[in-house]
C-alpha cells in the first residue's frame, strides 16, 4: 500500500475558544496550559484526520508567547499537518486573539507538534505522506525535516553528526 496522499486539506483544523475566568490567571491574561491544552487538542485532531487512526503526541517545540490573551478575547487556533514521516506527523499551530469589542486581532503564538499514529492495539503505523501544492506548503515541508532532526539531537536519538539537513545549514563537514 503506498502511503502517497495528496496534502491533506481536511488535516486543516480550525478551533475557537472564549477566554473564561476560569481559563486565566490573576492578572487576567489567560494561563499558558491552557493555551498548550487548547493547541494539543486542535494538533491531535488534525493529525487524526491525516492518518486516520489514533494518535499520541510525541514532542512539543518550543512555545513562545508573544502577547498575552485577555479575559474575554476569542481565541483561534489554526492546525495542519506540515509533513509524515513513518509513523509520526508535524503539525503547526497558529494561534490568533481578537478583542472582540476593539476589534483589535493579533497573532499571539505558533508551534510545531509531533504525533505519533497508532493502531487500537498501539502499535504504530504507517501514515500518509504530505505533498505540499504550494510555496509556503513546501517552505513548511522542507523545513520539517530540519526540525525532526533538532527534536531527535535534543532527545538523545540522533547524533549531530549524524544530522544531514542540519549539518548543511551550519556548513559542518563529515569526519
């Protein structure tokens, strides 16, 4: 079975949330779990659709937080899978606020999560590829790569040298 698969359009998963006071911290900004709570979900559901099987998240990259969200601001958070390895996908997050009553938007965060596809046993399995169809699909393509790469040297699974992608950036030669 190949695993080619057209970009996935229907892995773009949108997601809109109400800043509840339930949902900040004392200074009424909302609490950054929250927001990673609310980015895992819409990431997992994205990837789900991808492969069409259950999934785990497997790492989070970093997360900035660019401007705080207020009590009472709408929150969008935007998920699409970049690129399938294996079993694994890389899913971006963008997340946007909106003063609603202002009508001020603002772009507050953006990360990159992997899942990991699983059958019901868990075990894992084979998802479809990604093929980017346009210039910003294959910037976040190509560059997932190098990030998977980052992941793997970070969690000990994958020596620097042993990073292509990376090496060629940095202009580090073989030994």
């Amino acid at each position: 079975m190949s695993r080619k698969k057209k970009f996935p359009r229907e892995s773009f998963v949108s997601m809109t949330e109400l800043v509840l006071p339930n949902d900040t911290n004392t200074l009424n900004n909302l609490m950054g779990g929250r927001l990673m709570h609310w980015m895992d979900i819409v990431s997992a559901i994205s990837a789900q659709k991808h492969s069409n099987n259950i999934v785990v998240t497997a790492s989070v990259d970093n997360i900035s937080f660019k401007h705080p969200i207020r009590l009472g601001n709408v929150v969008t958070l935007k998920a699409k899978v970049t690129r399938a390895f294996n079993s694994s996908m890389e899913v971006r997050i963008d997340v946007e606020a909106e003063d609603v009553p202002n009508a001020n938007k603002f772009e507050s965060n953006s990360a990159y999560f992997t899942f990991v596809a699983l059958d019901a046993a868990g075990k894992t399995v084979d998802v479809p590829e990604v093929e980017p169809e346009n210039e910003e699909e294959q910037a976040l393509y190509e560059g997932a790569l190098r990030r998977r790469q980052l992941r793997l040297i970070l969690s000990g699974r994958m020596k620097p040298s042993e990073a292509k992608e990376l090496r060629s950036i940095f202009d580090i030669r073989e030994s």
